[in-house]
C-alpha cells in the first residue's frame, strides 16, 4: 500500500515561514522642527491648518449647539466688548503668551501664526456662514465643524513649528510643575469654561461633543500628516520590516520546511 506525499498546498506552513502582517505606522514626534526644514513642503500645511481651524470654530458658533470650552469664552467676552470673536481670540491669546515667561517657554513660528491666522479665519467665517439656520443645518454644522477642527488640528501641529499659545501654557505649566499634561490640560480647559459660562459663553450638545471626539479625530489624522524628518520616522520595527533579506534565505527556509513536512521519501515513491 503506497503512501502518497501531500500536495505541496496542502502543507501547513511551519512557525518559521508563516507570514508577518506588515507592522502599523508608527505615530511620529510632534517636537519643533527648524523653519529652514522642507519650508515649502511644511509653510503651506501651517498655514491651510490654521485657516481651516479657523473656520471650524466659525463653524461651531453659527451652529449654536455649544462650542469648545476656549470658544465659550470668547463668546462670553463678545457680550462685554465691542471686539469681535476673531479679535478676542488674538487678544486672549496675546495675553497666555504673557503666561509663557515664567515657565521659559519660547514662542515659535506656529505660535505666531496661530494666533495671527485664527483671528481673521475665524472671523472671515462668521461672514460667510449664515445664522439663524434651521435645527437641520445646524446640526450639521456641528458635526461638521467638529471633524473639520480635528482634522485642521492634525494638519497644522503636524507641521512642526511649535505650540500654539494655549498648547505651550499646557507644556511648559506640565514641565514646570511636574504634573501630568492629562491633569494641567484638564483643569485648564474647565477653568476656560467656567470662566465663559460666567460671562454669557453658550454651553450645549456641542461642548460634549467636542470634548469627547476631537481627540480621537486628530489622532487618526496625526500620522497622515506629521512631518517625519530625517529618519525619525524609520523605527527599529519598521527597519527590520523594511531590511533586505539575504540571497536565497526566503528560498533555503522554505526548503527546509517542505523538506521536513514530506518526510523521508516510502519505497513505493522510489520505485
């Protein structure tokens, strides 16, 4: 009685030559990168990031279903002066960069511009979009200035050209303190809140939205859109992914594997 061999598909492959799923990518460093660094491929990114959060926020507000907590207060402070949203955005933001000094943080090109491209995004926002719209529009206002604002988050910090203001007073308070980012960012963001619910800020659906959403957004967006300098973005596990194999390993260990799972060769297959 002869025994025949297995069909070369119908072996099981062995632990060794089974196949690696390719690994993720990784996230990549968000640290400041120098301006003469790629200007041309990053200034563009900087600056569209920033108008698009810019118009976010706009998005937001003619939504009138809550905004972040920083938005309340700009609202809130709309109702005491004659300023108008984009402006207050740039004067608050003036006045944390004023909090940088004991911490010995150094503005940077991004903390320029962030406060200088917010302020006439935002309010070239409010000009476009209409108000007084349906429950319909919106509510898709909402959604939509949410995803956006995750999104422009992502695109701009991606860049690399340093925190905005509100992003350094987190940093350099955490670093000064010792205290985690989790714990200053969240106190700062309630206390920004409270402050501009006190002052007329509307609160709502939206505020909840945000603060549980925006996160999770920008993560997703991060690592399409950070720039990787150098090698940074060549980890050791991408490197082995992406090391050449030598001449004919592949080869020699699916020989020792078919030659292992066939065994030794019957008389039968002899004769």
């Amino acid at each position: 009685m002869s025994t025949d061999a297995p069909h070369p598909q119908d072996r099981t492959p062995e632990h060794g030559t089974e196949a690696v799923p390719p690994p993720r990518p990784p996230v990549p460093p968000l640290t400041y990168v120098p301006l003469g660094e790629h200007p041309l491929r990053r200034l563009p990114q900087l600056f569209v990031g920033l108008a698009l959060y810019g118009f976010s926020l706009s998005a937001m507000v003619r939504a009138s279903l809550g905004v972040n907590p920083w938005s309340v207060l700009y609202e809130g402070l709309e109702h005491h002066t004659s300023l108008s949203f984009g402006t207050i955005s740039a004067v608050v933001g003036v006045l944390v960069l004023l909090l940088w000094i004991p911490l010995k943080q150094r503005p940077k090109l991004g903390t320029v511009a962030n406060i200088i491209v917010l302020a006439y995004s935002s309010d070239i926002g409010l000009l476009v979009i209409p108000q007084h719209l349906g429950l319909p529009a919106r509510g898709g206002l909402l959604v939509g200035g949410v995803l956006l604002n995750g999104f422009s988050v992502a695109v701009y910090v991606g860049a690399r050209f340093g925190p905005g203001p509100r992003d350094g007073l987190m940093t350099g308070a955490s670093a000064t303190t010792g205290r985690s980012i989790r714990l200053i960012r969240t106190l700062m963001e309630i206390t920004v809140l409270a402050a501009g619910w006190l002052l007329g800020g509307i609160l709502g659906v939206g505020t909840v939205l945000y603060a549980l959403t925006v996160g999770p957004i920008t993560q997703f967006f991060i690592p399409r859109f950070a720039y990787r300098g150098g090698d940074e973005s060549r980890t050791p596990l991408t490197r082995r992914a992406q090391r050449p194999d030598p001449a004919g390993a592949t080869s020699r260990r699916a020989g020792r594997g078919v030659g292992r799972s066939t065994g030794r060769a019957t008389p039968c297959d002899r004769a």
